[in-house]
C-alpha cells in the first residue's frame, strides 16, 4: 500500500506499508494473498527534512514508537538498508513471488537461476522445498554463500547446465 500526501506547497511524503504476495493453501484450496513484509513497520520516503516528522510521531501518536533510529541516533537510512527501501519503493510497496529457472525438476541439489523478483540474475542450489511453492536455496554472495527462503514460480529449463 502506498499513500502520496503533500506536506506543504512544494514537498510531498509517500508512506509504505510493503507487502508481499505469497500462495496460501486452506482446505486444499491454493490463493494468492498478500501480507505485511515488515509487520508493524512504514517505510517514509521524503525529499523534505524527518525531524518534524519524526517529532510529529514521538508528540502526537499515542499508537507510535516514533522512527527507528540507528546507534548513533540518526533515523535516516544508509547503505544496504536505503538500497533495500529504495527497491521497495520502486515496486510501490508490493514485492511479488520470484520466478526461477529449474534444471529440469524441483528437487533438492538442483542449480537454479533467479529470474525476477529481488535477486534477479543470482544462481544458486536448491537446499529445502517446501510445498512446491517455496524453497531454501543457497546463493554466493559478496564472497559468503547465503541461505535465502524464496516464495517461487517455476519456469522449467530442460537444458542442462
């Protein structure tokens, strides 16, 4: 969900509450829903100054812990964690399943290449599977080998890699 509202005359705030899309099974019956991808959490983004913002949800929200701050107390994000809530934001907040490409069937130990969603073009190893709709792949990165859990839809590849 996303919510534009303008902050006065020149400046404008877009609050996220990011969700993601992930198949739910009840009574046998699959569906697609979307939950909360950071419960509890909005994602502010902003060209203007936080700090009235900030002290708006530490003065006037009885139901608000106010902005998550860093050590240093600063609540402006850095590196990865910009990186990440600039991704969200241009998905608008909505982060669907990943499409992989499969050698052959789903099946542990198999290779796979990521072909949409947040780690588009990564290959890795399939560890677990999980009702054929997620898996626990490992994929190499910045020099360490990551376990990721992966909501999937599978395209078949019939070459073998």
């Amino acid at each position: 969900m996303v919510i534009r509202t303008k902050l006065d005359k020149e400046a404008y705030v877009n609050v996220y509450s990011p969700d993601r899309a992930v198949m739910e099974y009840k009574k046998k019956v699959k569906r697609l829903v979307n939950q909360p991808l950071l419960p509890g959490y909005l994602l502010i983004e902003t060209e203007c100054d936080l700090l009235p913002i900030a002290d708006f949800f530490h003065k006037e929200s009885r139901s608000s812990y106010g902005l998550v701050r860093y050590g240093d107390r600063s609540f402006y994000l850095k590196g990865s964690d910009k990186a990440f809530a600039e991704w969200i934001a241009s998905q608008k907040g909505h982060i669907t399943s990943s499409k992989i490409k499969v050698e052959r069937n789903l099946e542990t130990g198999r290779k796979i290449t990521v072909i949409s969603g947040p780690l588009k073009d990564l290959k890795g190893k399939i560890i677990n599977i999980y009702k054929d709709t997620k898996v626990t792949v490992e994929i190499p990165f910045l020099d360490d080998v990551k376990r990721v859990n992966l909501p999937i839809e599978i395209i078949k590849d019939d070459v073998e890699s």
